[in-house]
C-alpha cells in the first residue's frame, strides 16, 4: 500500500468503547489495559464522545469538548500515552447541542446574541423559495425539496422562543424535545392575582395536561380563561429544549470552533479525528441535503487542512449502498474510509461457507490502494444497506433473518422495511454465540487489509442483552450491544479460551513487522479456502483460512 500524505496514523489494532463500558470510568479502562494479559495488544483506542461534556445519544449531542468529569480526566489520557496507545476521536461537525454555550446565548439574547449565525435560521435560508405558513415558519416550494433527505418526518425545524416572545424555527436534523415545566401553586401566585385555592387546582390541572403532551395553547383553562394568555406566555418562555442543532457553515464563528475543537483534540492525544454527520453540514436549497456536491469536498478539505496542521488524520463517517460508490470517492480524495461492508460480508461468509465475495472485496481495497478501517461489532450496529451492490437483496434479506433468529433487532429508516439500515446485535450473538466462529472472523479481520478496530464487547464475547434493550424502552434497541461489563466480569473474561485467542491474535497484529501501510499484501480465494499474506521488506506473514470447518493457520 502507498503512503498517503494525509494519513499518518498506525496501521495497529484499535480497542473501540465509550469511557464507562469496563469498568465505570475511563481509568478503570486503563487499568484493564495495564493488564499483562493485554501488553503489546493495542496501539489506538477509540474512545466514544460521551468522553466529553455531552447530553444525549450517549455522547454524540456535545455541549462541549471538554473532558466529562464523571468519566475521565487528563490523567487517564496521559496513562494512556505512557502505554503508547494514541486515541480516536469524534468531532460532530453538523451539530451541537441545545445546551451548548452558544445556543444558550442565542436563546437568552435574540438577534444581539453574538451567535446569531452560529445555527441555521430556517427562514433566512429559504427566504424567497417558499411561503410563510399561520405557525411562524417557511415551508419551501415542492420543486426545492422533493430530492431532499430527512431523517425523520416532516421538516427539521426547533420552533425557538426568542427573548421578545417571538417563535423563529432554526435547522434540526436529528434529535429535539421541547419540555414545560408546570408551575407551582406559588408561582402562579407570582405572575398573575390568582388565589391560593384557585392556583393549587390551576397547577394540578396544568401538571396533569403537560404529562399527557398537551400543549400549552391547548389547555383547557374553563373556569380560569381571565388566566389563559399570562400563564400560557410564562409556559412558552420557560421552554426547556433538548436536541442538536445544525451548525451554519457559513458564519466564521463555527469555522473558529473547528479550528479550536481539532487543536483540542489533538492535545489529548488524538492522532484520528472520526467526523460523524459530516455529509450533512453543506446544504443548499433544491439539493438533496447529505453529500451535496461539490460544497461537502470544499468542506471536507477545509477542515483537512486545518486537522494537518495538529497531525490529525480525518476518518468521515458515511453509510451508503456498495453500488453508490461513495466509499470509493472518499478514498479517491485521500482520506482513510470505514469498511462498513466487512462486518456483514464476513458472517455472509462464514454462514455460506463460501469466501468469494468476501475475496473480491478484499483484493478491490488492495487494487484501488484505499486506506480503511475496519471492524466486526461497533456501538451502532452491523451495517445492512451498505451490502446493496456486493449482495443481492434476497441473500440480504436472508442475512437479516439469519442475525434477527439469533436474537438481533432491526433497525429501518423511517419505519420502512425495504430502508434497512443496519441491525443491532453482538457479533457473537450474530454468529450464534459459536467460539469457533468468532475466532475465525478475528482472524480474518486482523489479515484484512487496514486498520482493524475492535469493539469491546466482542472482544470478550459478549452476548446480546435484551434485558438492557427493555430498561431503555422506546429507541433502546442499540443497548443490545452497549453493555458495561465490572472489572469482575472482565477479569472473568480473561480466563476464557474464546477471548484468549482472540487476544493472542490483536496481539499478532500488532507485534508482527510484516504489517504496515508499506506492505504488499495478497488475498486469494479457492472452493473455501482463502489465504492472506502480508509482505513487508524481508518479513512476512501468511494466513490460509477454510470456510468449510473455521479452521486456520499462520504461517
């Protein structure tokens, strides 16, 4: 593989998990790695962004990038950098959180806050492309946004309440809740001259409508209506929001907070910076709203430039269907990309016993020299449509089936079953909770070409956690594969053949010089044998794997 001038992170094996998941802290995750058992395993470590001071989504609603208290300080990162394992982080360059500095200051100031272009102000962007509606907002000609793609239903608007009691909308691509908080029997004493008796059953009535998701228009005040507009005006301006805002490209305060928030993150010991929603932030009107072209490049390589010059290597986060070629793009423009069609490919398989397209996929990486990472298990989930292209939809479907028999939750874009995107499961558990099988697939992941990471869990074998799914309720599928597990229950794991071996192998990975970006490397394919072999200057090393019986051996 060539050197790329912009990538000039390892190639060794990266842990992935958020500051809690052993242990409770992050030290406690250095302590663990500390661990003779664990010596010369890893050189990176992927560390989640509720790492930060973050509110929702465990971690990827950022108020901030300062270290989360609770979890981490600057002396675990620099424990880390005496194990001379370099880190991995997030940097969400689409949105911050409702609670972010900024967005406090928008709310509490208006139009004089100084961050008043710092988000997107929906109306002034679709300013003469469509027609003000009765509720305060624009709603953009058909011919503007038939292309384009939402997250969710509806059009991504936060109705926000300014300090002159004025509602404006601002751009919300993801996550938003707006809550009331009922005031008390003495505060409606304070803000109009209703009586004790009269306010205490005001309050109740108020307290019990809220609860149930009425709006504060919409409650009933009969026998209270001379109350009506102060006590619904002090509702609407003591709003509470939570959710992540869009970010204006634009404005050169965000432009200042990249440049601040790389600096930051190279400080801690960052040597990857992930861009999660990355191909979201470029939007204009009449385009499709993710990856706009050619305004998602231009951003892309701005924020490159400012990354090189703190050593940071960019890693955009984007899923798409193998068939869209966007994985390609990215590598054709220099930057490393996930293999996102790894994971499902190689229980594909391992269940049919058949390594060709697996084989093909591996030998297209070397052909067209891409850099990536790649990966088995990670905190979302194995990706379903980034097979589309590689697979057909029948051998999908039946992959999907396969994983969900085992215990495993789909997850579908907007509800629609022919929109899956990925499915939530252990790669244990995805692999029927089979020892030989996820020995297999490590060893095969660590003689794939780039950079291999390894989510926690799977590393220690863990299964699938349904009674974590139902303490989340609503929207908790992911918690199957979210597990924290106590330094007993780790110590416990240790003792295990299953997560041994896998240890034995990272390690491998990690010690054996035939392993570089440097090396030439050669993936073949016969019947159901693959083999695998790394050549670096005078030193190589060979993997001959058998679908057939998941036996293997390195030479």
């Amino acid at each position: 593989m060539k050197k790329k001038d912009n990538v000039s992170c390892n190639i060794g094996p990266m842990l992935n998990a958020y500051p809690d998941s052993m242990g409770g802290k992050l030290g406690d995750t250095v302590a663990v790695l500390s661990k003779d058992a664990l010596k010369d395993v890893f050189q990176s470590f992927y560390i989640l962004p509720s790492i930060y001071n973050t509110d929702l989504d465990r971690g990827f609603s950022v108020i901030d990038y300062s270290l989360n208290r609770e979890l981490a300080s600057a002396g675990d990162l620099h424990a880390l950098d005496e194990l001379n394992i370099d880190l991995k982080l997030d940097f969400i360059l689409n949105h911050a959180s409702v609670l972010s500095p900024q967005f406090r200051d928008l709310v509490k100031n208006g139009e004089k806050s100084k961050y008043a272009d710092f988000f997107i102000n929906w109306n002034k962007f679709w300013e003469g492309y469509g027609e003000m509606t009765e509720e305060g907002y624009i709603r953009p000609d058909d011919k503007y946004i038939k292309d384009m793609f939402f997250r969710k239903p509806g059009l991504p608007i936060l109705m926000v309440r300014m300090p002159d009691g004025r509602d404006v909308p601002y751009w919300n691509t993801f996550y938003q809740e707006v809550k009331y908080k009922a005031p008390d029997t003495v505060e409606l004493m304070d803000i109009t001259d209703i009586q004790y008796l009269e306010a205490e059953r005001l309050s109740e009535r108020i307290k019990e409508a809220l609860g149930n998701g009425v709006k504060p228009g919409d409650i009933d005040f009969t026998g209270y209506e001379g109350y009506r507009e102060t006590v619904v005006g002090y509702l609407e301006s003591h709003r509470q929001y939570l959710g992540q805002m869009d970010l204006n490209i634009h404005s050169d305060l965000v432009w200042e907070h990249y440049r601040n928030t790389l600096k930051q993150l190279s400080e801690y010991g960052a040597r990857i910076v992930r861009l999660d929603a990355f191909a979201y932030a470029p939007k204009a009107p009449g385009k499709k709203n993710f990856l706009n072209e050619p305004e998602t490049w231009d951003v892309l390589e701005k924020v490159r430039k400012i990354a090189s010059g703190y050593g940071l290597s960019l890693l955009p986060e984007i899923h798409a269907a193998y068939n869209e070629g966007i994985y390609e793009t990215v590598a054709g423009k220099g930057y490393m990309t996930y293999d996102f069609f790894l994971p499902g490919l190689l229980i594909y398989a391992i269940e049919k016993h058949s390594p060709d397209a697996l084989s093909e996929w591996a030998n297209e990486i070397i052909s067209k020299d891409m850099r990536v990472v790649n990966m088995l298990g990670c905190h979302d989930g194995i990706p379903l449509l980034d097979l589309k292209g590689i697979l057909g939809e029948e051998d999908i479907r039946g992959l999907i089936d396969l994983i969900v028999s085992r215990g495993g939750y789909v997850k579908d874009l907007h509800g629609k079953k022919n929109m899956y995107y990925q499915v939530n499961a252990t790669y244990y558990s995805a692999l029927g909770e089979d020892d030989r099988k996820m020995l297999f697939a490590r060893a095969i992941q660590m003689f794939m070409p780039g950079k291999p990471q390894v989510w926690y869990l799977d590393l220690f074998a863990g299964r699938n956690d349904h009674d974590a799914v139902a303490r989340a309720g609503a929207g908790g599928h992911k918690e199957i594969n979210r597990t924290n597990l106590s330094l007993d229950r780790i110590d416990e794991a240790l003792e295990k053949e299953v997560v041994k071996k896998q240890i034995e192998l990272i390690r491998l990975r990690n010690t054996h010089p035939a392993f570089s970006w440097d090396s030439k490397v050669s993936v073949t394919a016969e019947g159901s044998r693959m083999c695998f072999r790394w050549e670096n200057d005078e030193h190589s090393i060979t993997l001959k794997a058998d679908f057939s019986d998941y036996s293997y051996i390195i030479e």
